[in-house]
C-alpha cells in the first residue's frame, strides 16, 4: 500500500460507527454538554497513544502488528494474549453491522424488527469484498472516504447554526453551568474509545506499507489529525442539535440530522455505503489476525492457509459464521450495541497496555517518561468504571498465557526447543 492507501484505510477503519453511531448512542447516556466534553476528552487521551503506535509502527512494520508489540513487552505469551483479546472482540463486527442495518431501516422506512436481517446483509457484503481482495478492499475505503467528505460538508453547511449552538455549550460546561455528572461523562468517555480503536486494528495491515520508515508516522499523524477534526465538528453539530429540540438518541441518530438537509434519502444510502466500508475494514485486519495467529500456532492451522490470490478465506469465513452467531444472540438476548461497544473496548484497553509495556521497553529518553506517563493515565481512567467486566479481558489475557506455556512444554517434549 501507498502513503494514501494507507491513510485511506487507517481512516476508514477508524470512521465509520464513530462517526455515525456513536454521537446517538453517547446522547442516550447523558446531555449535550457531558457528550461534547466526553469527545474531547477521549481525544486529549488517546493524543500519547497515537505516538507509542508511531514508534512501534516504525519498529516494528509487519502484519502481526499489536501481538509483536505484545511479544516485545513480556515476551512470546504476550502475543498469545493479543490474539485472544482481539478475538474475543469479534462482537465489533456485528455492533458494526447493527448500526448499518439501524440506517438502512430507516432509509427504507421498515419495521425496526428487520434489523437484526439487515446486518445479515451487510456482514454478507462485507465479506464479499473481502474474498474479493486488497485492491476491492481498497476501493471501498476511497469511495467512502469521498462519501465521508460530502457528507461532512453537506451536514456542516446546512447545520452551521446547531455547530455554532454547539460551541456555546464547552464554556458552559466547563464553568459548571451545565450539568455534568462524572460517572456518566465516564460512560461516555469510555463508549467514546470506541471511534479510536482503528489504529490498533490498522497495526495488522503494516506489512503492506510501501516504505514504511517514512509512511508509518506520516499514515499514523495524518489519519489522527482527520479523525478527530471530524468527530469534533460532528460533535459540536449534533450536541447544538439535541439542546435546539432535535431528538438525535440512538445508533442511528445521526439519521435525524441527515433528515433536516437536503437530498436526506441519498445521504442516508452514502452512510450505509460508510458503514460497510468500515466493517470490511475491520473484517479484513481481524482476517489477517487470524491468519497470522494460526502460523503461529496459537489457532488451527487451517485458519493459516492462503487462497490462490493470497486471501486468508478459511479465516474469512470463520469470522463470517461468528459474526452471524452473535448477530442472532443479540436478537435472542436484546444485548443493546452499546453494551457490544463497551465489551470491545476494554478489550482494547488491555490491548494497549501491552502496547505502552512494549514502548517503555524500546524507548529512551525523556519520551519515555512522557508518552508511557500519558498513556498510563488515560488508560488507568479508561478501565476504571468497567467494575467486573474486566474478568473478560482478564480471562482472554490467562487463556493466552496457559496455551502459550502449553505449546512450550509441548516443543521441549518433542526435542524442537
């Protein structure tokens, strides 16, 4: 990959239900004013970790990506552990998915119980392009990195006056004028990790960056400067919406601005389009996760294996059939996509632990301190409210380490160590 087909996917792996789920889903949790410093908060916090990604991307430039970092850090386990943790984050598939199908209903005015059939749809499509290859991939990401820009400005331009209304709600909340209670901003905070989550994921796809001791950094800082431009100006635009009486509450929310501007139907079928690109984002890094995991070891074999055009299929379509289980538990269970979102990100969470253990190993000097001591902070007030959810990821973590000690007794058996 280029320098730009780089960014191009490290954007639309990081877009997509961030852009548009999740300002719905953050105002059913609090108001306005704890929604917009939630958003900057997260931005603010994630600031050190895009650097670590940085320096190890440039370490580190292979397609093992976040279990490298895990196995510079505490050694081979560590990349047993990444493996586990990010597949027991599979549910993002499917939370992805439910958020295209919410849009894609309300697109087609259809009965709300035909969700759960929609996502079928979109993980369906999602796939297809996948077995497709990179460069279907690849075409995806552009088309809807070119929706993304059209959408913003159309959105911007005809809601300038509920930006503007949004802006006036920081000072206010930052005075204590505006309500704010801490245990919801928290949530918000939390849920909000969300819409940074791509560039852990994007770790797996820098074996196939052209010059990677130049574009690492360049692909990293220019998709965190894109990012969290858009969020924020979607952030200001929705919070001034939902004070001015614009109900926008749900993963599909954003719909009910997209309503109010000109041509709504044709943007809502470009935000489905944004969606499915994200999802075959996701599907793809997970599917090269898998792939790689496999020669390693750590899951069957036959999940290692390479079609004709180098496309990990057998891995494709494990993820496929995952992701159609969960889709149907959600149905069965009524699990909300807010409690899908919450699962995956402390599941990073733990993730990027090993990921700053890993740069406070390589680095030197006062960056050290710096960023380890940021990205410290930011993760300590990330985990700190998922009381005992963290068995979860704690329990990934130990399954990991117990299949990587099991393999090394098995070598020394064998006479191969």
């Amino acid at each position: 990959m280029t320098l730009w087909r780089g960014a191009a996917l490290a954007v639309s792996m990081v877009i997509g239900s961030g852009l548009l789920g999740l300002p719905g889903l953050v105002l059913e949790i609090g108001n306005p004013y704890e929604a917009v410093l939630g958003w900057i908060l997260i931005s603010l916090a994630v600031f050190p970790l895009i650097r670590i990604f940085a320096t190890l991307g440039l370490k580190f430039p292979t397609s093992a990506g976040l279990a490298r970092y895990a196995e510079a850090a505490v050694g081979p386990w560590g990349g047993y552990a990444v493996a586990y943790l990010v597949f027991g984050s599979v549910p993002g598939i499917p939370a992805l998915t439910l958020i295209g199908a919410e849009y894609v209903q309300r697109l087609f005015s259809l009965p709300f119980d035909y969700v759960p059939f929609l996502a079928v749809l979109v993980v369906t499509a999602m796939t297809l392009f996948n077995l497709a290859g990179v460069r279907a991939v690849s075409l995806v990401n552009y088309a809807a990195l070119g929706v993304l820009v059209l959408l913003l400005l159309v959105i911007s331009i005809f809601n300038l006056d509920f930006f503007v209304t949004g802006l006036s709600l920081l000072p206010q909340a930052l005075s204590g004028e505006g309500s704010v209670e801490f245990e919801r901003l928290w949530t918000i905070a939390a849920l909000l990790f969300w819409a940074f989550l791509g560039w852990g994921s994007f770790s797996f796809s820098l074996g196939e960056l052209e010059s990677p001791e130049k574009n690492v950094p360049r692909v990293y800082w220019l998709s965190f400067a894109v990012v969290v431009f858009i969020y924020l100006l979607l952030a200001f635009t929705t919070a001034g919406a939902e004070v001015s009486g614009v109900s926008l509450k749900g993963a599909s929310g954003l719909a009910g601005l997209v309503e109010l501007t000109p041509g709504g139907d044709l943007l809502l079928l470009l935000i489905v389009i944004v969606l499915v690109a994200n999802a075959s984002s996701w599907n793809f890094t997970a599917s090269r996760l898998l792939y790689s995991a496999a020669n390693e070891g750590i899951f069957p074999a036959s999940l290692g294996k390479l079609s004709g055009r180098s496309i990990p299929v057998k891995a494709l379509l494990a993820l496929y059939a995952v992701s159609l289980l969960l889709i149907a538990a959600t149905y069965v269970f009524k699990v909300p996509i807010s409690a899908m979102v919450l699962i995956v990100d402390q599941n990073f969470v733990f993730l990027y632990a090993f990921v700053v253990l890993s740069y406070w190993k390589l680095e030197t000097g006062w960056k050290r301190w710096v960023f380890t001591g940021l990205s410290l902070v930011s993760l300590s007030f990330l985990v700190s409210g998922f009381s005992w959810w963290v068995l979860y990821p704690l329990l990934l973590v130990g399954v990991g380490y117990w299949r990587s000690v099991k393999k090394k007794g098995s070598k020394e058996e064998s006479g191969e160590v």
